[in-house]
C-alpha cells in the first residue's frame, strides 16, 4: 500500500484551506461520497446532516475565526459548498446515535509511552485509526506551516481540519470516539476541529486549561502527550470533562469512559462491543516489558489475538461494507524527534513509513 499523500499548507488560514482543497480534491470529493453513503446506510440524507450540522458554523466561529477561514478556503480550492465541508468537519456530531446498532463500532486502540518507559528516551504516542474501510482513500497527511502559530503534522481525512498529529512544540493527539447518555443534547465544538485548536497549544498542561472552558455536544476521548514526557486523557462529554492519567509510564484508552466520575456518562454498550478487550489487552501488552521502543508499540498495534475484534482490526466480510470497521491506518509518533511513523493500510499487512514535520526525508 503507497503512503497517504503528504499536502503541505501555508499562508493565511482561507489560503491554507484552498491549497488543501485543490490538491486533495480528488480525496475530498471521495471522502463526500463516502460520507453522503454512510448517512444514508444510518438511516440521514447526506442533505440532512449538511442542514445540521449548519448550526456549528458560529460555534466553530466563535472557537477559532481562523479555522473557519480555512474550511471555507477548503471549499473554495476543491469546489464544492461549504454546507458539505462543514458537515464533514462536524460528522462525529452529526451522525445518529444509533450509528451501527449492533454492530462493534468502537474505534481505535491509542498508547502514551512516557520517557520513563521509552526505549527513545522520548514520548511515543500511538494509535490504529479503526473505520469504514472505504475512507482509506480519502486520507491525507497535512503538513501545517502557520505564520505565527505552531506548524503541525496531522493523518486526516481529506477535507477535515485534523485528527491524529501533532505540532512543532511537541505536543500530540489522538483520538478515541466515545459514546455518552447524554450525546445530541446541545451542540458544542466538533472534536475534529478541536483537534487542530489543540495542535496550537505548547504543552499538556496548557492542552487541558484550554479544553476547560469549553462546552461539548458529544463524546470523545482525546490522549495527549507533550516531548516534555507529560501524558493525559481528556474524556469528555456534553456533561463535562474528565482527566485520566497513566501508570508505570503508559496510558492506553479505547472506547469507553474510564475516569470514576464518568462512569454515569457511559452509553450502553453492544454485546459484541470490543472496547473493553482491546483495552485490556494493550494494557496487558504496555505491562509486558519494562521500555518500549517504535518497534514495540508496532508489534501492540499489530496485536491480533481476538480475531475481528482484535487491537488490529481486518474487516468482518459478513457485514455490509458501511459497517465493516477496520484498522485504516496506524501511528506512531515520536514527539521529540518530530516524526510520524504511519502504516497506510491494517497495520499487519503494511509496512510502517516515516514522515517529518520539518519536511526532510526521515531516517527510520
């Protein structure tokens, strides 16, 4: 499998946004249909989630002027209405709560390695990305140089402001979808676009201060890391928001809420759901040497152990292709070195390729 292609930004934010769109409109009219098919599959016209999701835009105004600016450039560089870039941008809100009843659509197995338990001697921070198969071809890597902010590098979905990356001064996301009671209540800001205000902050210190203030209107689970070796979940909900940290120098997460607090937050889950397992299996992993290296967290994410329902996830064939949730991509970052190692495919059966934020080739 060839890497996700690497589209680099610059300018100001509508520039940014139109450089985006006219060199990734082929993904971001894939990434469209894509979305448009799965709404459908879930029971709402693609028209339908654009008309809701049009209530965000003075929410995403009100966060952060500029990435509003972007999306809007987005639009213009790939040709299409803003209505559908806004709807991607807000689909983790957007789409029903029923989303796959009955189906295991928990994604994303996601490791911290603090430098007490690296191998590097830096923060490790990874993740499998698990979805609908489909919406591999809409990836791309966005390199990020943003005059007077950090520059970042972020795996996303072609049209989308960020998700799993991270910025010059050494801070990373990830992110686990979570499912609360409380879901669809109000709107609050789209965690996507959350994503790309957190690749701006310094630490993780200051990650967790500016998530404080803020109002959600889903759920999520975003892991954090800093070069500076510090680590943290944020879990959150439209009730609020959570920290959780680690012990002995990892922290996993999957998709459920595991702070005390939240316990009262957490949907019911199917009966085939993998999350719990998949969790304990990381952590029994994480648990199993003392210092882990890139090396180490691939053979973690690799892990296929429960079948289907493994840490590694291939696409269960008896489903319809909306619903088969797999392993789409897979990353490690090392954030001190300023590189991301991705696997642009289920990670057992890909190879794992380096790329730098700085632009330059990356040794492995």
């Amino acid at each position: 499998m060839s890497m996700f292609p690497v589209v680099e930004v610059s300018g100001g934010a509508f520039e940014r946004g139109r450089i985006h769109g006219e060199r990734a409109r082929g993904r971001v009219e894939r990434s469209l249909a894509n979305y448009a098919s799965l709404f459908s599959f879930n029971g709402m016209a693609w028209e339908e989630a654009q008309r809701r999701s049009a209530g965000y835009r003075d929410l995403i105004g009100g966060f952060d002027a500029a990435l509003l600016d972007e999306m809007e450039g987005i639009a213009r560089g790939a040709g299409r209405p803003f209505s559908e870039i806004l709807a991607l941008n807000a689909r983790t809100e957007v789409l029903p709560p029923s989303f796959l009843t009955g189906a295991d659509a928990g994604e994303c197995t996601a490791i911290a390695v603090a430098p007490s338990a690296s191998s590097t001697g830096g923060t490790l921070l990874a993740q499998n990305w698990d979805w609908v198969g489909s919406q591999r071809e809409a990836m791309i890597v966005l390199r990020v140089r943003e005059s007077g902010d950090a520059g970042c590098l972020t795996l996303t979905e072609a049209g989308m402001l960020a998700k799993i990356g991270f910025n010059s001064l050494g801070l990373g996301v990830c992110l686990n979808i979570l499912r609360s009671v409380f879901d669809g209540g109000h709107a609050g800001i789209p965690v996507h676009v959350l994503l790309r205000g957190l690749l701006k902050r310094s630490s993780v210190r200051d990650a967790i201060a500016f998530c404080s203030t803020l109002s959600f209107g889903g759920s999520s689970n975003i892991l954090l890391a800093d070069r500076g070796g510090e680590c943290a979940s944020l879990e959150f909900s439209p009730e609020g928001m959570r920290v959780v940290r680690g012990e002995g120098g990892t922290l996993c997460h999957t998709n459920h809420f595991l702070h005390p607090e939240a316990a009262g937050w957490q949907a019911r889950h199917v009966p085939n759901l993998s999350t719990i397992p998949r969790l304990d299996r990381a952590r029994q992993l994480a648990a199993s040497r003392a210092k882990h290296g890139v090396e180490d967290v691939k053979r973690l994410l690799r892990d296929e152990s429960a079948g289907l329902l493994s840490i590694c996830r291939k696409p269960d064939a008896s489903l319809p292709p909306e619903a088969q949730i797999e392993s789409v991509a897979s990353v490690i970052m090392e954030l001190g070195r300023g590189v991301m190692h991705i696997a642009p495919d289920v990670p057992s059966r890909t190879e794992y390729q380096p790329v730098a934020l700085a632009g330059e080739p990356a040794l492995a």
